[in-house]
C-alpha cells in the first residue's frame, strides 16, 4: 500500500457518513477503541461480512474446509460458527448485507467471471456468472434475488431507510457501476457506469442516500486504491486513495455515523491497520491492528456499539469505550 493518503474535499460539501438510525445519539461517532479475535473456526479466504441489527450475531462469507463457497454466522459472545448455507448456488461470493429486521442475509456473487471452466469446458450465463442471493438467518434454502442487469454483484449494502439495496459490480455488458434495486426484488437502476470506476467492491450508504464505495484499481493522488461518493444523480467524488485493500474491500461507519473505518494492509510492510476517517472535519486516524492477517471485510451493527472486522483467516470483534 502506498502509505501517502489523498483526502479531497468531497465530504467538505456537506455530505454525511450519518448511519441515520433512531438511536444513533447513544451510538459512537469516534473510531473504535479495541480490536480482539473473534474466531477463525473453519474459515477461510473470509471476504465480506454483516451484522444483526442488535450486534449479537455476525455473518461471514467464506469457504469452508474443503473449498466450497458459503455463507456463516458466528456469535458475538463467544464465536461459535455454523454454516447458514454451503455449496452451489455460490461461485465467489464477495458481500453480505443483513436486512432492517434481522431476517434475511443478502449475498452478492462476483461468479467465475468467464464463460470457461478450468477444465476448457463451456459454461452457461446461469453457471458462470454471479448476480445476487438470499437466505433467512435461520438458514433453509438460498434463493436467486430478482436482480435483472447485475451480471457480477461485488458490494451490497441495505439503505438506511431499510427499502432498497445499493449494490456494486458490473453490468450486462461488463461496465463496472453502483446499481439500486427495491429490497424485495424488482427493476434495476444504474447510478453510475464506467469511469472513475474500474473494479468497485463494498459499498457503504449514508441517511442522505450517498454511496461511500470502494475500488480496488482506480487511482488517485495518493495510489492505486480509492474511496468514492456517489450520489443518486451519478456524481462520483474521490474521497481517499492510496488504500491497500484485500480480496475484498470493505468500508463501514462506526454504528453513531460520522467515522468511517476502511481495513487496509501496507504491502511493504505486511503491517494491517485501520484507516478511520472523520467525514465532517476530515481527520484520519490509523489504528493498528497486528492480529488481523489480509483484512477485508468491516460492517457494524445498526443498533448496538459494536463493528466486525475480517481477515481473511479469522473474525474480530472491535468495541468503544
């Protein structure tokens, strides 16, 4: 990671990271005081993670011991892991996303991203691309979510007013771009398409319905590596650049707002650290975090003081005082 971060005035225009829940006055605003292991009980290459409203329970996209795809949920007490769902559907599944009411996981899938197998065999659009899942937090079966337009879904966040899914990916035609879709299913919107983006990855969603997304190659001032503002008439705004990011980029705000957290990893060092940055007075802060190897995912929860953080090893649990 180049360790020189570009933070441009996007957020100075008024613009804010506010989680936008009932409770966010009792909610931290500050970055997180403590970050610990959780659990890395039969995880692995962990990408994108969620949290229940209430932060007792965190859902994790990995693959399992024998290298199938699936989906995860650990406890915040005392990590125990079951699986939710393993196996087809999934192909590379990259994000995930809790709904307003704790019921339902969402689950974005990036797919093979070829119309070949590993084997040179042929495959069909149904097998070789991603698009979107859904699954009750009970578990049972995983359903295809009406998505139609998303070819390869690799962020998806559910808005603050709990009624549509922002998600990232890449278009039909292999345009990568920020999408809306209603939470229950329906017609696609496209926000943005092309330029600045080149390969979008999570996404986080303010009160004000902007769309904080990451990218792993698009550059800026400080490197390759960038956070974006999008809002809803398509205007796309570099926030920081130079982030080093895993297999998947995550960003969250703290559950109070205003503070975002974007795990990243220093390639010439191997050195993992948070990168928070206050969106009113554009203030960064590093935390380190040693304990986390690769980090990816990071989400909190929408209704308790406390945020998930992934390595790609292993689950961490990070709190305020």
């Amino acid at each position: 990671m180049n360790t020189k971060l570009a933070v441009l005035p996007t957020v100075a225009l008024g613009l804010s990271l506010g989680c936008g829940v009932n409770v966010a006055d009792l909610l931290p605003q500050t970055p997180p005081t403590k970050v610990e292991p959780l659990t890395s009980e039969g995880l692995h290459n962990i990408g994108g993670v969620a949290s229940s409203p209430d932060g007792e329970t965190f859902y994790a996209l990995a693959f399992d011991d024998d290298n199938r795809p699936g989906v995860f949920r650990a406890m915040a007490s005392d990590g125990q892991v079951e699986p939710l769902h393993v196996g087809e559907p999934l192909l590379y599944p990259s994000d995930i996303a809790v709904s307003c009411d704790g019921s339902r996981v969402f689950v974005s899938d990036m797919g093979l991203g070829s119309s070949t197998s590993e084997f040179g065999e042929d495959l069909t659009p149904e097998t070789s691309m991603g698009g979107i899942h859904v699954i009750s937090t009970d578990g049972g079966e995983i359903a295809s979510f009406a998505s139609e337009g998303i070819a390869r879904a690799s962020g998806l966040i559910v808005s603050t007013d709990c009624n549509t899914l922002f998600v990232t990916g890449y278009s039909d035609m292999g345009m990568p771009a920020l999408f809306t879709v209603p939470v229950e299913g329906g017609s696609v919107s496209t926000i943005a398409e092309g330029a600045p983006l080149v390969s979008p990855t999570g996404v986080h969603v303010d009160e004000n319905n902007i769309a904080w997304v990451m990218d792993h190659l698009a550059r800026g001032d400080g490197g390759e590596g960038m956070l974006f503002a999008i809002d809803l008439d398509g205007n796309v705004s570099e926030v920081v650049s130079g982030l080093g990011m895993g297999r998947h980029g995550g960003v969250s705000l703290v559950p109070g707002g205003t503070t975002a957290v974007i795990p990243v990893r220093n390639d010439l060092t191997g050195q993992s650290t948070l990168i928070t940055a206050n969106t009113e007075t554009l203030d960064v802060e590093i935390i380190d975090t040693p304990d986390i190897a690769h980090p990816t995912g990071v989400a909190a929860a929408r209704e308790a003081p406390v945020m998930v953080v992934a390595g790609e090893y292993g689950l961490h649990i990070a709190t305020f005082d």
